[in-house]
C-alpha cells in the first residue's frame, strides 16, 4: 500500500509542480463594464471584464483577486466575456454572473449563469439556451442580472438576441422564460453587419428591484426593466413581482438607457441615457430622476443641448446621503471625459473640471506607473473614456471607483468634492490584469520578458524579479496601440524588434538594449502592418509576415520589399544562430531561406500535417528547428532538410517554445492535446514523452494563446493569454 501511495504522490506532484501567477503588468489593461458592491456587507464588490472573466475586491489594500480562472480552460474559453453581475442582498457570500463571450459564431457555445456561495472560491453552472455576450456592443450596461432583496431564490436575467427576460426561482439552478414580458431590446447598430456582431439585437439593459415596494408572496412587488429601444418605450415596470408589465408613463424616449439605480430613502430612481448603446459611440445622451411614488420624470442632464457632445454612462448613487450623485460622460473623447456631482438630487451639478484649465482632483498611478509615463503624459484624456462603471461605496460615501478602457480608477475622499472641491484619484486596478496578449519572448542572456499586447503597446521585464512589479513605462518612442509581434537576434540578444498593427503609420520599431529603449526604422513605410516578425541571429535583417501585403524583408533598415517565394500569410522565424537562415511554413509546407530571406525553397516533409501553425527555432543550436502543426511536433536538426515526428501523444498542437531546463538541457513546452486534454505540456526528453504543466490554470482558448520559455531562468515558462495577461511558472519536468 505505500508503493502504490508514493506513486500516486508523484503523479500529482508531476501534475501540480507547476504553480502559475500573474506577471503584474498592473493597472488593469482593459474594459471594466460593471462593477457592483454588496448593499450591507462593508467591502465586498466585484468587478466585471469584457474578455477578462470576473474579479473580486480585497478592500484592505485596494487589490483584485480573479476568480474566474478555473473554470475558463480550452473548451470553456467564453466564461471570461461578463455581461452582467448580480449579488446576494441577504448574503455577502453568493455572487452570480452572465457568461459568455459573443452571440455570433465566433462563440460556438450558449452562455450561462455561474453561482459561488463562497465568493468565487467555487463555481456552480446553469446552461442558457442562447448565448450571451459579454465583448459584444451595450456590453456597458446593466446590471442585466439582478438578486430580488426580499427573496434570494428569485432572480432575473435580461438576455440579448430577442431572447427577452428570463426568471428563476431557485436560486439560479434553473430559468424559465418570463413570457408576459414581451419586449426584446430590438435596436441593433449596424443591422447590414453580416459578421454578427453589430447587427444582433442588444436586448435587455438592466433588472432593478425596488425595494421599497413590499412584497406579494415572499417576492418584491415593483421590479423595473430596461431594454435597448430609443423610441416610445425603454424601460418599463411590473407592479405584481412580475406577473404583468407596462411601459412606464411619460418616459423620455430618445435615447438609450444604460444604467438605472435605486435610491431607496428618496424612493426614486436615477438613469443615464446615450444616443449610442455603447461602450465606443455617443454624442448626445441625457440624466433623468423618476420618482415612484409620484410617478414623475424629471430631466436633470448637467449639460445643457448647446454644449452637449456627448452621452451618459456611469452612475453612481450614495446610499449614505440621499440627492447625491455622481455621472460620467459617454463617450468624451477631446479633450477628456466629464464626470459631474450633484448633492440636490441633481438640480445642481458641479463638474470635476473645467475648460479654463481648473483641475478640481489629482491623479497618480503609483499602482501603475506605465499608466502615466505612457498615456497620461502624452494624451488629453486622463479621467478615461468607456466610463461605464461608476459606483459609489454604499457603506462609505467617500469611497469611489470608476472603470475606463484602460484602467479602474477611484479614492476614499469623495466627499472632500463637496467641500474643497478636489479630490484624489488613483488607478486602483491592482491584481486586475486584462491584458490581450499577442507575442512573448525571453533572449537568453537578455531581458526576461518581452510581452507585446493589445491596446497598451508592450512591456519589457528585464529580469525575474521585475515580474513582480509593474513597469515604470510601456514600449514607447514609438507607442501604438497594439504591438502585434516582437523578437529578438539571437545572437545579438539586446537587439530586438517590433511591429504594430496600426496601419497608416509606421508600424516597426528597434531597440538594442533589450527592449528598454526604442527607435523608429530607418525606412519609413506606413503601408506596412500587422502580422508577425523575426530578426536574423546578428540583427541586420528583418522578415516581417504582415497583416496585409504578405512577407516582407528589409536588410540594414533599407526599404522593405516583398518575398514573393513564400506564401502571404506564412508562419516565419529565424534561425537563433546562422544569421543566413529563416525558416517558414504554409499549410503542410515548410521552407528555408539560406540567403537572408530574399527567397525560400520548400524542403522537409512534415508528413500527414495539413497546417503548420508556429515555428520555434533552437535558442543556441544552429539548424536545430521545431515545428508544431495539426498532427503534433515535427524536429529538425539539419535546417529543416528532414524531419522526425517526435511523438504521437501530443497532437493537434499550437505554439511552441523551447526553454532552459535543468543543467545544459532545454525543455519543449507546447499547447496541444494530450493525455489530460487540451491543454499546456512540457518535455524534458526533447519531445519523446509530455507533462501536463497548466494543472488546473485556465488560459481560455489554447489557439489564441502565445508561449515562450525563459531563456535565463531553469524551469520557467511564459502564457500570454487572451484577456488575463501573462501568467509564469517555474518547476522541474
């Protein structure tokens, strides 16, 4: 019985060596739509991502724990898209959310609605039978899921896709569909969009209970629903806990609701309108109180038509002091976002800045210092854009976030806006890391990492004790948006280069110090986007697959002209040690270059594989080439001239990467489907046998994940993945 009990011991140990955390890149990264506190249990909230799944507050440090990881592996990869959020009243345990990515085809699975009755620890689900879309349009409003506060068996759901309001009655172990709620939301942005994405009705906006109202059998008497319309009627009521439902009388009917909040001492509601559903559009929009009990709409927009450019998102209600409120603007994109108090109920309002260059707040991002360096010094929008989480702490009146389309920012003297009028902003987006990862690198012998993202640039990490601290700065000098791809010489390691996908404007750029600094390409080419990069060994030559004009190379920053021996569109990389070779593929065809990439031959054969999907050249060993593809790994260690199927165990795989293992030995990591499913594997034995290494991680979909092993640091690997970041980890094979 201990032989057997050693066994399974090391087994799991083999399993589970592996244990994965967050490089901290820091600041958040990404769109935070929703954020939503726990009405009476004092620091308990959640915050919602579009593509980043779900985190939870540690308000002693203003931190953020994901809690959604585990259950968003390869096949699961959509419970990262949010669409609504939705806490227990009576119980600051239980916390509920809509999952699911998008509502066209490029989610092939219906959405859900998750339950945890310990804070995210663990997760329980319910199928829909539809999908849910939480990165699609109006992913900014809401709450579209809501708790009934009389009765925490009742929920209700607002669906997209004319799929209307849905109800459950037992805590959220079923739903049934709410058939005398008979609107849908029907407005769709781009109706002719045959992709999907902006033609889908938008559906429901929100689910607010009034709980003011009483109760009929266990089960609160008003409920209030919004809906995607901008004609006669957008929100609308049911005064017998959901039994019928009318339009609410003499509503405006212009524009679109998006968030609508109770304030339950006033017994009044207060909702934010754009003229788009958001998160990018909106140029006009409006604020309006309705009061129940008098059943009256009053229009409290804090600008007036003539000066109105914009819509309304964000809004937040202080429980603590009944008529105070804070909105943001939707979307001001010049010179910055708007954000406006009132204390009467919204018949006066005081705005957080004026034209006359008056700042009434200071801002740092200690947190996150790349945020400053990066994009507060160098554009006009410091309070953000997207704003369409605004809340304020319903036990803590001086407590405030609001989340934009980089960060979430917020502080804990609000109310010092009544009273000194400046209050103190901060980026409070630690733990929150939702970064669209695009490429990973780590040179041997140089920088520890080099991540490109989307809509941040790029970030450079010099060693493995950087991993732990967010960067002073991102990849600037120059900043796009979206680093597309980086790489380095490999004999030549501080030499690295890059390549935007931002077309219209020069798209690539060097450094040779490791990625700390960066200077334009000699030869300017603005036409020039996208795709991927490899630098020769000695840092002289660049091929470059673009997005859109196929391969391209350029010799000593000359002017960039096209391969046209190898296909457009093909996987390329470059021998780390001959600076004559790069290496391509197309389909199941593999090529070399033995000229610098001016021309390439088809040579080896990968035998049944159809699609060779990444090429990871030997750090060190010149002519030593691994190529992963539909079928598995293929190795070559004559440049690609044969090559041997290193094993069947691990097939239908994705990225590849080599990187240093125990003594002179380096390990092959790569994302594919083995013994423990669709997931990530290592081999310490040059391929002949694979170790699960993700354990119970999720990184979502493994297609869309990028992958790099140190080359400095024995054991540990890289995973960019699609809206978390990029994890490590570091353990023996």
């Amino acid at each position: 019985m201990k032989f057997f009990a050693s066994i399974q011991l090391l087994a799991a140990a083999a399993e589970a060596a592996f244990t994965w955390q967050n490089v901290k890149i820091g600041g958040g990264g990404g769109f935070v739509p929703g954020i939503v506190f726990h009405p009476t249990a004092k620091g308990v909230a959640y915050a919602r991502t579009d593509i980043g799944g779900l985190y939870r507050l540690n308000s002693e440090d203003d931190s953020w724990t994901a809690v959604t990881d585990g259950i968003a592996d390869n096949d699961n990869w959509h419970n990262w898209g949010v669409d609504a959020l939705a806490l227990d009243p009576q119980d600051e345990n239980v916390v509920y959310a809509a999952v699911g990515m998008y509502t066209n085809d490029w989610d092939p699975k219906p959405g859900s609605i998750i339950r945890s009755s310990d804070k995210g620890a663990t997760w329980k689900t319910t199928a829909l039978p539809f999908k849910v879309g939480g990165n699609m349009p109006g992913r900014g409003m809401g709450e579209r899921l809501a708790v009934d506060p009389a009765n925490s068996k009742i929920l209700y759901f607002g669906a997209r896709s004319g799929n209307g309001l849905w109800k459950s009655t037992d805590g959220g172990e079923t739903f049934t569909k709410v058939s005398s709620f008979t609107a849908v939301g029907s407005f769709a942005p781009d109706p002719a969009d045959t992709s999907g994405l902006n033609s889908d009705k938008q559906g429901l906006a929100f689910v607010t209970f009034d709980s003011t109202s009483g109760t009929t059998e266990g089960a609160t008497k008003r409920i209030f629903v919004g809906t995607a319309d901008n004609t006669t009627a957008s929100v609308y009521v049911s005064e017998d806990a959901g039994a019928t439902w009318n339009p609410v009388k003499d509503q405006p009917g212009t524009y679109f609701p998006h968030k609508c909040v109770l304030q339950p001492e006033e017994k009044a509601l207060y909702l934010s309108y754009s003229d788009g559903t958001g998160p990018y559009d909106g140029t006009k929009g409006a604020v309006y109180r309705y009061d129940i009990a008098a059943s009256t709409w009053t229009d409290i927009t804090p600008v007036s038509s003539s000066d109105l450019t914009y819509g309304f998102g964000g809004l937040g209600v202080d429980m603590q002091k009944p008529g105070t409120i804070v909105v943001a603007s939707l979307n001001s994109w010049w010179p910055d976002a708007q954000l406006f108090r009132s204390t009467d109920s919204g018949a006066t309002w005081s705005k957080l800045w004026a034209q006359t260059n008056h700042y009434y707040y200071t801002l740092t991002t200690s947190k996150a210092p790349w945020i400053q360096t990066g994009f507060i010094d160098t554009d006009t929008k410091h309070l953000g854009w997207m704003i369409e989480a605004l809340v304020i702490d319903p036990l803590d009146s001086d407590h405030w976030l609001y989340a934009t389309g980089l960060t979430v920012y917020g502080g804990h003297d609000l109310t010092k806006w009544d009273t000194d009028h400046n209050v103190s902003i901060q980026s409070l987006a630690d733990g929150i890391e939702e970064f669209s990862v695009q490429d990973v690198a780590s040179p041997p012998g140089g920088s520890e990492l080099l991540a490109a993202v989307g809509d941040d640039s790029g970030f450079t990490f010099q060693d493995t004790a950087s991993l732990s601290s967010s960067p002073k700065t991102p990849w600037m000098n120059p900043i796009w948006s979206t680093s597309s791809s980086v790489d380095y010489a490999g004999a030549s390691v501080k030499n690295i280069v890059r390549v935007g996908n931002s077309a219209g404007s020069q798209q690539i750029a060097l450094s040779d110090d490791g990625g700390v600094s960066w200077s334009n390409y000699s030869e300017i080419d603005t036409s020039l986007s996208g795709g991927t990069v490899a630098y020769s060994a000695d840092a002289d030559t660049v091929l470059w697959s673009t997005s859109t004009n196929g391969v391209q190379r350029s010799q000593d920053q000359a002017a960039f002209s096209a391969v046209p021996s190898l296909p457009s569109g093909a996987v390329i990389a470059s021998d780390k040690q001959n600076n004559t070779v790069f290496y391509g593929g197309s389909g199941a065809s593999f090529y070399v270059s033995t000229d610098t990439g001016t021309s390439f031959a088809k040579t080896g054969s990968v035998r049944s594989a159809t699609a060779i999907r990444d090429i990871a050249a030997h750090p060190t060993k010149a002519g030593d080439v691994w190529v992963s593809t539909d079928v598995g790994i293929f190795h070559s260690t004559d440049y690609g001239s044969s090559f041997t199927q290193v094993s069947t165990d691990l097939k239908n795989t994705y990225q590849i990467a080599l990187g240093k293992g125990s003594g002179s030995a380096w390990n092959v990591y790569a994302f594919g489907t083995g013994s423990a499913g669709a997931k990530l594997y290592g081999s310490a034995d040059d391929g002949a046998s694979w170790t699960d290494i993700q354990g119970s991680q999720g990184f979502g979909s493994i297609d869309s994940c990028k992958l790099a092993g140190s080359g400095n640091t024995a054991g540990q690997v890289f995973v960019g993945t699609n809206g978390r970041g990029v994890f490590y980890a570091s353990g023996t094979i």
